[in-house]
C-alpha cells in the first residue's frame, strides 16, 4: 500500500514541479492522456500482429546499453516490433526518432492502473530492462499477464534494498525476472548471497556498443586537419570542477608538440565562453571551421562528435569526477587511449578495473594530472597503458549476444500469429 501511495506523490510533486522546472515540464507533458496517445500510436503502426519486445530505459545511458541487444534482435528477427520507452525526457528527446525502434514513447507513471492498462494494450511477448529499472507496478503486471520479464545488463550493490533487512516487499522483485544478466560477479555474488539463482554473468552491452561505434566511426575532417600529426589529448564530457585543473595545465603546461580537444559535457554558449575566456594558448571553436593560424586547442561546441573523436587522440581525460559522477570512459578505451580522470570514480566498475590494471588513472588536482600526463609521454609507459585499457573491452564483449539468444527463445515460445 505504501509504494502507490509514494508513487502518487511523486508524481504530484513533478506537477508541481513543472510549474518552475523545463525538464520536468517534458516530463509531465510526454504522460499526458497517455492512453489515448499509446494507443493511436500502436494502431497507426500495427503490422498484423507479429510479436512485440517491450525494451524499457532509464535514460540515455541505459539507451546505450540495450541498443545493441534491440539491433541484434531486429536483425535476426525482422518481424519482430520494438516498443522502446524512457523514464528520462533526457533520453526520450534524444532518442525519439531512432529507426531502431517501431514505437518510442514515455513509460506511464508506475501506478497499478496505469500499468494494467499499459501492458493489456501492449502485449509484449517479452520485456527487458536495462541495468536499473525496478518499477514495481508493471512488473507486478507483466508477471499477472504472464510475460517473461528480462533485466540486462544490470548492476547491484550492497546497499540496494533488495539486501536490507528492511527490504520487505522490494527483496522480491529480483525473483520476477525470468532472468538477470549482471556486469560482473560482484553482482552475482550478491544475488547469490540472497538466495537467487536466475542469474548470468554476461558483462556490460555497453561494450558492444563502443566497439560497434570505434569501428563504424565516421572521420570529421577539419579535427582530422587539426590533429594532423601530433599527439593529441582529448577533454570528453568535461565540467568547470574539471576545467579548473585543465585549463591551467594545458595553458603552462601542455608539451609544445601536444594539441588538445576539449569536448564539454555543457555546450551551452555560456559555457564555451568561460572555457576560452580562459585559453591562452592559441584556440578555434569548431562551429567555426578552419583558421588560418596555427591553433593547439579545438574547442567543440556542439554534441554528437565526441565518441568518434577519440579516433584523433593518443591520451584521453574523461570529465564528471570532480563532481557527481564519471562519463564514459568506455569510448576512448575501445580506440586504445588510456584515460585519465578525476578521484570520484568508485561506483564505475570499467574506472576500477582500469585504474586497478594500469589503464586508467585518478588525480586530485593539477599537479597529479601533470606528472600521469608525463607518465603517459614515455612510450614504453603509453603503450603498456593503451594494451590495458582495450583489454578491458576486449574481454568484456559479447553480453549483447546472450541477451539476445534468451530473448529470442522467449519470443520463440510466445509468437503471436
């Protein structure tokens, strides 16, 4: 009784919310008469029946994680219909059109109603979670209607409900999955512990995906003209808690034969102000295009680039973990670049393997930043460092494969003729 109850609150609060807050706004918007605009949606794109997968995302990141699987499945399957849904405007926005998919749309807010409704209009053969999501109202709903239910790429801690001793209603809900693909065997060991065995260690999908991405990834010429034939560090998803260590470092001392490419998180024109306010060293925005002067740092000022970028790089520093959270350090590792970044990186299993292996490396500050760069400048030392951090990818693909071969055998069982 007290989790609709929590549920209902919480969606009274981002009403309340999207008086004053854009994104919550979008939040609120994408639910509105949501029946209603489902299922216009399902009868404009009905393709006679054929079996649906119902894959369901926090946001952009967990996006990235199931895409592979959807891709694979989608391939072999082609009759198969995706539904695609986001909790986060963050992802929905974004990823709204990706032909991927044949529906994309919000999940309704996580009420008994709304989820009863939303599964009996749907009827999915099967549906997958990515990595977090335990939304208790639709699992309950997809395990009354009978629906195997898969979580992929999934990631436990210790301090997770689901292992408290308070835990209650919430320690059931691993065991509603038909089954669970962990990253790692901290996980498993976890789900263990708890008295669950439907479990798989696969690893991260995300994995397949970065190496799906290294080696598709389109050349950008005027970066490719830039970098030319000097060694090059790459700044990805960068934060002002990060610049105030890189700027200063890369205006006194960045080698003279080095260039640098910042790519930050925030693209806004504020932001792109202060970062070459605050350059000394000669700069070009790329929105720009080509200068004629002699230029060490490019400043990107647009999205889209920075997972391909990488391909220019030689020594990549990845942003976030001077603030809330580290970015992802799973691109410039597929294209071989050992990764530097910031001391909040504990709650990364990627972060912890590299540092632990020699890939990666944490500094607090600008003088720890400098002696691991000038680490990195020895050849030997770079590329031991580079072996290391492609290892991790290399020995970690494949989770997308399995999801998928489960999922197949689910729909297989369930085909809706």
């Amino acid at each position: 009784m007290l989790y609709p109850f929590a549920i209902h609150l919480y969606g009274l609060f981002l009403r309340l919310a999207a008086l004053f807050n854009p994104k919550a706004a979008q939040w609120v918007a994408g639910r509105r008469h949501w029946r209603r605009r489902h299922r216009e949606l399902l009868e404009a794109n009905a393709q006679g029946g054929a079996p649906l997968v119902w894959f369901h995302c926090a946001s952009l990141g967990e996006f990235e994680q199931g895409r592979p699987v959807i891709e694979l499945l989608k391939a072999g399957h082609p009759e198969v219909r995706i539904l695609l849904t986001f909790f986060s405007p963050s992802g929905y926005e974004v990823r709204k059109n990706y032909g991927g998919a044949d529906y994309i749309t919000y999940l309704p807010l996580d009420t008994p109603a709304n989820a009863r409704d939303f599964v009996a209009l749907w009827k999915p053969a099967a549906a997958v979670f990515i990595k977090y999501e335990f939304w208790a109202s639709h699992l309950r709903a997809l395990r009354a209607a009978g629906i195997p239910i898969v979580l992929a790429s999934a990631l436990f801690r210790p301090g997770q409900l689901f292992f408290r001793w308070y835990g209650g209603f919430f320690r059931r809900l691993p065991g509603w999955f038909a089954h669970i693909f962990v990253q790692n065997e901290s996980s498993a060991q976890l789900l263990r512990e708890a008295g669950y065995r439907n479990f798989t260690v696969a690893g991260d999908s995300r994995v397949d995906r970065v190496l799906q991405i290294a080696g598709q990834a389109p050349s950008f010429p005027l970066a490719e003209r830039f970098a030319g034939r000097a060694p090059v560090l790459i700044i990805g998803s960068s934060w002002p808690e990060d610049e105030a260590h890189l700027l200063p470092f890369l205006n006194e001392q960045l080698p003279p034969q080095w260039k640098a490419i910042i790519a930050p998180h925030q693209v806004d024109e504020g932001h792109i102000r202060q970062i070459i306010g605050r350059l000394e060293l000669p700069w070009q925005r790329y929105s720009e295009g080509e200068k004629e002067a002699e230029t060490r740092i490019l400043v990107i000022d647009n999205i889209g680039l920075l997972s391909a970028l990488y391909q220019y790089g030689r020594i990549a520093y990845i942003g976030g973990a001077f603030g809330s959270g580290l970015h992802n350090t799973l691109e410039p590792i597929a294209f071989g670049l050992p990764v530097i970044f910031g001391p909040k990186y504990q709650k990364f299993e990627e972060a912890r393997y590299l540092v632990q292996s020699g890939g990666g490396f944490s500094v607090n500050g600008r003088e720890e930043l400098r002696e691991k760069f000038t680490e990195l400048g020895r050849e030997e030392a770079w590329q031991e460092a580079s072996r290391k951090a492609r290892a991790y990818v290399l020995q970690n693909s494949g989770a997308s494969e399995k999801v998928t071969v489960f999922i197949r055998s689910l729909v297989g069982r369930r085909k809706r003729y």
